[in-house]
C-alpha cells in the first residue's frame, strides 16, 4: 500500500487492460486489480467439458476486433495472437435446407439470397465501402466527431429503426430477413425496438469489411496477448486482488472502473454525489444468456450446406419466430423455440483433439433465469442439423447464475453491461457529454456500461484512459 501509481485499474478484462495499456502507453504508471485467478474478463478459456477440449467461457468470435481503432493499433501479432477466419462470418438456415450466408465478399453472400440479393447488396455495399469512416467514430465516444458526416448521415438513417422495420422495408424472402434478424438479435433486445437495426448493420458490415475472426487456441490468447504488451510497458497485474471498496486502493491521481454501472455505485457510492448514485443503481441490465459447450465426436451435420462455411449459426428460423422469441425474456418467460447463437470451429483444430470438435450456443433468458433449457437449445439445433444429438459426447451449461460466477460483470447473466435500449445506448450509464468520468475527482468508468457498450473492442477503456489523459494525467 505504501507505492503510488499514476493510475490504478479495477478489472482486466480487454476494456480495463485498453484503458491500462493506453495510460502505459503514454508513459504513465499502472496497476491493474483482478479479482479471478486468471485476466481477460468475458475473454478467458478453458477445458469446461473434457481434456484436450479448449472452450470459451463467453466471448469467442472477434467480430469488431479488425475494426476496433484501439486494438488494430496494438502489435497483437508479435505478443502471441492469432486471428483464424472461417469461410464465412455467419448463416442463417430455414426449415427448407437452405441457408443465408454471410461471406466476406457482399456478391457471395448477395447469390445466397435469391431476389433479395440486390437489396442486400444495395444495403450493404455503400456501407462496407464507407467502413474505414464509420468504424472510428460508431466506435468512438459519444457524440461522434462529424469527420465524415454523409457516411454518417447514410448509416444512421438505417440505423434509427427497428430490426423489423429495415427488415420488411429492404427485403421480400425470408432468407434475408432471416439473415438480418439473426445478426440483429445480438443487440439482445426485442426485434421492434429503435435503434436494433443500428447491430445488425454494424456486425453485418464488420462481417463483410473484415471478417468474424476467432483466436487460435481460444479467446485467453487475445487477453493473454494484451496482458503481455501492458507489462513489455511496465505495467503491474495482481490477480486474485479483489476491490470492494475504492478506499483499499493504493494512493493513485486516477482509478478506471472496468465494472458495470451498480457495481460502480457498491465501489464508490459513500463517495459520490447521491443524485449519481441513484442514477447509477437504476441502471437496467438485459436479460441473461444460458449457456452450452459440447465436446464433439465430429462436425455439426447441417442440412443446409452454407452452414459448414460459417463460423457463427444463428438458429430460430423465420423473422417472426425469432422476434417471438426475443420479446419472451423481456416479458419474463423462456422461449419454447429460442433464439439460438452458435459458434462452430471445423477451421480451427486446435481446440480439440485430432479428430474432435468443439461447439457451444446461448439463447436469451430472463435476466438471472436459472431454468435448465439445454434441451430447448439442442432441439433448435437438432431441427436445422438432425442427428446433432449423436455427435454430443460431454457437455457443459451454464446459466446466468453460473455466468455470473465466472464474471462479476455479467450481473444476471447479462453479457452487455447493461440492456441496449435507446435511452442506455444514448445514456450509458448516464446522460452526459463524457459518460466516463464521474463527479469524483479522478474517479472513471471504462466498462462495457460506457459507449460504445458491448463486445470485445477496448473502445470503452481506450476511450476513457484518453479522457483520464487530457483531463488529470497532462
């Protein structure tokens, strides 16, 4: 306790190391407190079902780590990760055996498509050509620089709808409503509400722009990775040093909260202004995910071909079905037929023994349900692949509550640090022009609760160490 530090971090998962490795960078001292025994946060690995199997505890697929400005920057490459692409970013199967497919190339995807594939390419391409424009500033602190504003202009004239309504305005068949209801559905939210079209469209352009990378030997390497460029530059991580209380900390000019909005009040509450406070602990959280890894005797067996392509199966069926599906967890019920995300890794056997697969998949649930629905989700899975069942040799669930043990940050089992509504994606945590800093004096958040929200970037912690720079670290 009797050594100061610059800036002290609470959490190590990517946004608490962006924001450390973003201080270090600029030449400033840095501790990082983690309360695990391991770093990464949502980003760690493990054998979860059986040896030799290597699972990811939550975030697996990197689709915003090519356009993420922060970690494009860092030399990832040279401190031991490996990106790994599929043939595809993602598909979506119907019950008549064929499948949308997302691919790198918009024609490719657009053939998949039928007579929605030059709406798909009308939607998409002027976005995709834009990308390196709009990647900066979606990514970037709220409100965003206008240094591109038709590109910005012509994204968010899409983007403030709804996932139904872009949908049924842009496309006839249910191949590519399918297709854009499943990527939009990773907003977590049900399908009607403004601003969901704003997730489909940025995870669908990152898809095409980039592509849905995985990290070779499971999402710890990316962690890992950043965990070794933050100590090349001097910066300390003690693991299994729990925070309770902001006042345990070593004296420092400035703390980073990498924590969600009431787990900031918990930490600093006797010290902040009531009215933030409040504020902080009326933050809503979305509903939870339930969680399943299967070690496999061999690849999904996918009635739609397009399928083996894909990294990322969103399962559910018709616009309609999965728009049912994701309004049940908001309405307190379990979907019969969920929502299913699923993530395959036939194009990269190094997760499992020779021979062997590795797969898991999630659907939305009431926030903090702890209702076994493993069957429900193999069932969709089964319905779009037949004899999945067969390949199935060990498996692992969690739920929300299970979640959360692994993570204090998914609270409830909520994967986004806060639900994504309008108003807490306008407001997050809240209303204000710097959403990081608090009203106490060196005092910041950097989590997935701050803009742009959710996924694995380091936007939120980069973002908020450069605020943390200018404001009290000159």
């Amino acid at each position: 306790m009797g050594e100061s530090y610059d800036a002290v971090v609470i959490g190590a998962g990517p946004n608490g190391l962006a924001a450390a490795i973003t201080l270090a960078q600029a030449g400033r001292s840095v501790l990082v407190r983690e309360a695990n025994a391991t770093v990464g946060g949502s980003c760690r690995s493990a054998e979860l079902t059986l040896p030799g199997f290597i699972h990811d505890i939550c975030s697996t697929v990197q689709a915003l780590a090519l356009a993420s400005p922060f970690l494009r920057g860092q030399p990832l490459a040279e401190h031991g990760l490996e990106l790994v692409h599929p043939q595809a970013s993602f598909a979506h199967p119907q019950d008549d055996g064929h499948a949308g497919v997302a691919y790198r190339s918009v024609d490719q995807t657009a053939e998949t498509l039928g007579r929605d594939g030059v709406a798909w390419k009308k939607l998409f391409g002027p976005l995709v050509r834009d990308w390196e424009k709009l990647a900066p500033a979606l990514l970037g602190p709220l409100p965003p620089a206008p240094k591109h504003p038709f590109a910005l202009a012509n994204f968010g004239l899409k983007a403030l709808r709804s996932a139904r309504s872009l949908a049924e305005g842009w496309f006839e068949g249910e191949h590519a409503k399918g297709l854009f209801a499943g990527v939009a559905a990773h907003s977590i939210a049900p399908l009607e509400w403004t601003g969901t079209s704003a997730f489909g469209l940025v995870l669908g352009t990152s898809a095409h722009a980039g592509g849905w990378p995985v990290a070779r030997g499971g999402s710890q390497k990316l962690a890992d990775a950043l965990v070794s460029i933050l100590r090349s530059l001097g910066g300390r991580i003690e693991t299994q040093a729990r925070v309770d209380n902001i006042d345990e900390l070593p004296p420092s000019k400035v703390i980073l909260c990498d924590v969600t909005a009431r787990q900031l009040a918990k930490l600093a509450g006797h010290k902040l202004p009531a009215r933030y406070t409040k504020r902080l602990q009326s933050f809503r959280y979305g509903p939870g995910v339930h969680k399943v890894d299967w070690a496999l005797s061999e690849p999904i067996p996918w009635k739609a071909a397009g399928c083996r392509d894909a990294g990322t199966i969103h399962l559910g069926g018709t616009f309609d079905e999965l728009s049912s599906a994701e309004r049940d967890p908001w309405e307190g019920r379990f979907a019969e037929k969920p929502y299913v995300l699923l993530v395959q890794y036939p194009f990269e056997p190094s997760r499992a023994p020779a021979g062997k697969h590795t797969a898991w998949a999630y659907c939305h649930v009431p926030h903090g349900g702890d209702l076994d629905v493993t069957d429900r989700i193999e069932r969709q899975v089964e319905r779009f692949a037949p004899g999945f069942k067969d390949t199935i040799i060990a498996r692992s669930v969690m739920t929300p509550s299970e979640m959360e043990r692994h993570n204090a940050n998914l609270i409830g089992g909520d994967i986004t640090g806060g639900a994504n509504m309008f108003s807490q994606i306008l407001a997050r945590p809240v209303l204000g022009l710097n959403p990081y800093k608090t009203p106490l004096k060196g005092l910041y958040l950097c989590s997935s609760s701050t803009p742009p929200g959710g996924g694995v970037h380091g936007m939120c912690g980069h973002n908020a160490a450069r605020i943390a720079l200018r404001n009290e670290l000159k």
